[in-house]
C-alpha cells in the first residue's frame, strides 16, 4: 500500500523545488505544504497517479501569517491514505493557480474558496459567483475572522451572476425553481433543440445558511453537532457523526467501542429509511406511484424505531465529541431485530417486483448514462459513482465508528445510468440491514462516552462519512476559544450535481427530473425567480427586494 512518506517521496521527485515541509498528525493523513507556484503541477500529478479529489478549504490566517491558506484534499481510496496539498497566498497578492482546468470536480470548491474567503484562482475556467447570493457586494468575504456573523452588508444588485446562454438554434428551458417532483426547490437552465437536451446551467446556494460561519463565531465545540445535524433533513446523523470524527482525530480522542457500534447501527438506520425514500420518489417522479406507496410503507415503522431508540424520528442528537449521549439498551435488541427484519422481507418483495418491470427499465435503462472516466473527473460519490463502476465507499476506503469490524460489501455497476443507481441502492438497503444485525451481535459493553477535556487549538482533522448520497466530508482547524477556527463541510451532492450537465445532454426533457433526481441530490433552497416575458423577449431575473416589493404589493 501506499505510504505517507512515499506520497512525500515521489513530490519531491517529481518536482525537486515543490515540497516546503510534510506534516503526519494520524496514520493515514499528510498535510504537504507546496511551493505556491508548483501547486498546479502538484495536484495533477496526484490525480493522474490515481488520487480522488475530495474537496479544496481556503483558510484566513492573516492574523498568524498575513496569508490565506489553501488545502486541496486529496484520497488515495484503495491505499487508505488522505493527502492534503496545502498552498499560501500572501495579501498582498490574493491568487494562485487554479487546478479546475485539470481537474473539472474542483471547479466549485474553487468558486466558493474565492467568494467565501477572497482567493482568486488563475485561470479557472467558469470564475462566476457561486454560493454567495447575487446582490451580495464585492470585495466583502464572510468567511473572513473579521467578517461579524450577524453582519448584514448592502445589496448590490448589480453583482447578479451572469447566465451561460446556449447555442443558436437552441433556447432554454428552466426547470424550478419549484418543481413538482423534486422535493426541494432547485433551478437549473436546460438547453434544449426541440426535444433533446444539449447542455445544462445549474444555479443554487440561494439560501445558503452560514453554518460554517456560526461555528466558528458563536457555538462551542460541543454545541456544533447539534447545528451539524441540520445540514441535511434526511441524513443529520452522517453530518453530527462525521464533525465529531474531525475533532476526534484532531485532538487525540478515542471513543469508546459501543460508542462506535451506537454510531453504525444509527448511520445504517439513516442509509435504510434514506434509500427508501429516494425510492418513494423516484417512483413518483416518473409517475409510478405504486412504488412511491410500498417504498414509504416499509419505511414508516422504521421512523418509529428511531423514535424509539433516539426519541425522534429524525435529528436524532445523539452524537457529542467523545461518544453518544444515549445507549442502545439490551431490550430493545429484539425489537430492532423484529423491525428490521420485515423491512428486509419487504424489501426483498419490492425488488422482485420492480426489477422485471417492463416500464422501469424502459425509463431508466441508458438514461442520464455517466461514464467512469467522467465520473472521476467530477469526483462523483456514492451510488453515482458506484453506479458507474467506480467501486469506492468512506465505509471502507477510511473505516470509522465500527466499520472494520462490521465491514459492508461495495456495492458497483457498470452501466452508469439511472438504472443501475438504482440498483445500487436496492442492494445497498438489504446490505445495511445485514450491517445493523451484525453490529447488534457483536455488540461489546462498556462506557458510551469519554470526557473530553480542553481541546487544544491548531490542530487539524479530516473525517469521512458515508451518507445514502455519498461520501460527506468534514474538515477542522481547533481554535483558541473553545470552537473551531475553520469548518468546512462537504456534502454528497456537492460533488454530485457538477455532472447533472453531461449526464442530461442528449437525452430527452421528459427524462430530465429522473436524471436529475437518480442522483438524490440535496439542494439549497433558492428564492429568486427568473422569468421571460413573450411581449419583449427578454428573460428577468428578480433580487430578493424586488421579490419582497411584489409580495407587499399585492
């Protein structure tokens, strides 16, 4: 396997001048500061010697070093190995090569590290404003430490991110944002010639929450993960687990093992009631409400079981650093076994049912097809990219809680098109079941939590999840004040969505919401409009106060 030290080796080989000093805190990590002009070339040679792109974190350290700081993180998935090529930009000259042109997945963590911190990234291919809203003014970063949290700047209206516009003859077709079988708003500008789709403009972050910011700003260590778990509705869990894992690693704390088992059976709890609700509405999406029905009857009791064990349904606030808040007592063993195996059984039943079906496969057999390569070059996670052949799972590329112990089976195919991610995930629900029975029998005894005491500051940690989307990664830098310096959170669909445009191209626009919603993305919610008036011809697209007028007008 593939070594820290090895990775360090074959840097400094390749580029004698590059490498300025390695950092290993924990087997399997290496933080690489990188001579900022050799960046570029650094990371290319990492992915093309087979590195996954994760996700890249711009970091204010002008207060320490009169710079801000950039980390491209890297996985080496079969090696178990997590590198992290750190560069610097002094403020005097806020810029450093862009890795976008080589690595098309990193184009929207780029995007982000400028509008959030202020970096500019030389010659990135598509530098518009990504996540900030489009009256946000220039030249003011919230991420910045001397940004305030409740800080409310002026709107500028003028700042409205420009749209990509297609080729004649094409037009556009907006899809959102509200649409009646997507279950969150999300606004994307197809491109389309008569009925086929040739291109796509994807538009979000509208609502974008400023989670991050809190963090780092107002809550404490220990307060976070409640925050954390409202990330995402469906899979809070994976968010408040993989958090504490970050701060876990950074300081050195291990958790108890039943702690570790707690957290597994409630992370294959969530991946189980997720997946039948993709299920539920992917039926719906291409009209075949019968599986929208069985798929959300076999979930219900499962709801109820977390009920049981947690006291909610969902955001189960289970998770602190150090362990878990609750056990998972021995009576209720019989009663998880009993719910879980009816879901198996019925789940067996629907996938006899569905897989033979005539109209399924007719609807999502070479629909939305992502090929490896494309999906590696996007940095694809989870069924999107097991559903292209693409073998990887956090579970056991970066084992976490129990999972080496309870190590689940990768589910992969080969064909990578709406069909065979669903596949994935039918396989994946009946897998996690097995897990969670497991993890019951091996359960070990003992203490739940550890104490925790000071954390020390400047000390970083990377953790990994597997959410039902896909790998959900979490990074930090421990601060002085009882709350992290810097947290940055990268959600499935996050690397997801950035292939939704080859995926629809060529295909037809009655198969646009099941391209789009196989891949069971989680959006920001948005609150803009955009619309074409036919007397003029022209397209609007309305600011938030223009919004708020109209409303109070009428």
């Amino acid at each position: 396997m593939l070594s820290e030290h090895e990775v360090a080796k074959r840097l400094r080989d390749a580029f004698p001048e590059a490498v300025v000093s390695t950092k290993i805190p924990v087997p399997g990590i290496i933080y690489i500061t990188i001579n900022t002009s050799f960046i570029s070339s650094a990371c290319r040679y990492l992915f093309e010697q087979g590195a996954r792109f994760v996700t890249s974190v711009a970091t204010d350290r002008i207060a320490q070093s009169n710079r801000v700081e950039v980390s491209h993180i890297f996985s080496f998935d079969e090696d178990r190995l997590t590198v992290v090529a750190k560069g610097q930009a002094s403020t005097s000259n806020l810029s450093i090569d862009s890795i976008s042109p080589v690595i098309p997945g990193a184009n929207w963590a780029e995007r982000e590290c400028h509008d959030m911190v202020g970096i500019d990234f030389i010659g990135h291919p598509d530098p518009r404003r990504l996540a900030l809203a489009d009256d946000w003014p220039e030249g003011i970063y919230p991420l910045r430490r001397d940004f305030p949290y409740n800080y409310k700047p002026p709107v500028a209206p003028e700042n409205a991110v420009p749209l990509k516009t297609p080729q004649p003859p094409a037009s556009v077709l907006p899809i959102g944002p509200f649409y009646p079988v997507l279950e969150e708003p999300a606004y994307f500008r197809v491109f389309v010639e008569g009925e086929e789709i040739t291109g796509c403009d994807y538009r979000g972050f509208y609502n974008h929450r400023g989670i991050e910011k809190l963090a780092d700003s107002v809550l404490t260590y220990q307060q976070v993960p409640f925050i954390a778990e409202r990330i995402c509705g469906i899979c809070g869990f994976i968010h408040s687990s993989c958090y504490c894992q970050a701060i876990e690693q950074a300081s050195g704390i291990e958790i108890p093992p039943r702690a570790g088992y707690i957290r597994t059976i409630l992370l294959e709890l969530e991946r189980t009631q997720s997946h039948l609700l993709w299920l539920g509405i992917a039926g719906h999406i291409i009209g075949f409400e019968t599986v929208l029905m069985q798929a959300w009857r076999i979930r219900e009791p499962l709801m109820w079981l977390c009920e049981l064990i947690t006291g909610n349904r969902k955001t189960y606030g289970m998770n602190l650093i150090g362990g878990v808040r609750r056990d998972i007592t021995s009576e209720q063993y019989p009663k998880i076994l009993e719910v879980i195996g009816k879901i198996e059984d019925q789940v067996k039943e629907l996938i006899n049912a569905i897989v033979d079906d005539t109209t399924l496969h007719l609807r999502l057999r070479n629909v939305g097809v992502l090929p490896p390569q494309i999906a590696r070059e996007f940095c694809s996670v989870g069924p999107t990219a097991r559903g292209s052949g693409i073998a990887i799972d956090s579970r056991v590329n970066h084992p976490y809680a129990a999972y080496s112990q309870v190590p689940p089976m990768v589910i992969s195919k080969p064909e990578g098109d709406a069909w065979a991610r669903t596949l994935v995930r039918l396989e994946e629900t009946l897998e996690s079941v097995g897990l969670i029975r497991q993890a019951l029998e091996q359960m070990p005894a003992g203490d739940i939590m550890v104490e925790v005491k000071e954390i020390p500051p400047w000390r970083e940690g990377i953790s990994y999840v597997e959410a039902p989307r896909g790998e959900a990664m979490h990074y930090v830098l421990t601060g002085p004040d009882n709350r992290p310096y810097r947290w940055r959170v990268r959600a499935p669909s996050y690397a997801n969505l950035q292939a939704i445009p080859i995926m629809l191209k060529g295909n037809s626009i009655a198969d646009a919401p099941i391209i789009i919603g196989s891949i069971d993305p989680c959006f920001s919610c948005t609150e803009r409009l955009e619309v074409f008036d036919v007397k003029t011809n022209k397209i609007k697209v309305y600011t938030r106060q223009e919004l708020r007028e109209i409303s109070v007008k009428r």
